[in-house]
C-alpha cells in the first residue's frame, strides 16, 4: 500500500528537526530532499519560512508567503512580491557585479 497524504486535509510540517543538528552534511541534504518531496503533496503551502517557499515556488508548488505579524518585512519583501524569471534575476545580479 502506497502512503499519500490525503488531499484537502491541512497537515503541519516541522521545518527545525533538533535532532539534525547532530547528523552529517550527506544525511542532512537527504532529510531535506524528503522534506521538500512532502511538499509537493500540498494543494496549497502557506509558509512563514524562506527556507520553506523559496523551494517550493522553484518547484511550481502553489505557496503563499505569510508574515508571523501579518505586515510586510523589508528583508524579504523584494523575494516574496516579484515575480522574476531566471533570465531577469541572472541580469540582474550581473549588472550589480560588473558595477
């Protein structure tokens, strides 16, 4: 029997594992693949976590970026509010380096 998460039930996912802390890089990368594998069960992934959307919205996942406050935060704004495709971000950081 294959195990899915069920569709249009809300599930919570612990982004900080204290017990990683005290595991290898290589066994790090593989708990984050297995993270990130449950995301892609989501309907919907609303997340307070960079760490979180920044994968998910690279995946084509449907993820909403929330705030703990509800108010907009100046370090993450420009990453959350634009939708930049990879040719504009790449001339983007190029323009900023070569000035």
């Amino acid at each position: 029997m294959q195990n899915t998460i069920p569709s249009k039930q809300p599930f919570i996912i612990n982004q900080y594992i204290q017990e990683l802390k005290d595991v290898n890089p290589k066994d790090r990368i593989i708990a984050a693949g297995d993270l990130l594998s449950q995301y892609k069960y989501a309907d919907k992934i609303y997340t307070t976590r960079l760490h979180c959307y920044l994968p998910s919205k690279a995946m084509g996942l449907n993820v909403e970026f929330i705030t703990a406050d509800g108010k907009d935060c100046y370090r993450t704004k420009d990453l959350i509010d634009k939708d930049l495709d990879k040719e504009e971000l790449k001339n983007k950081f190029y323009e900023k380096i070569n000035k």
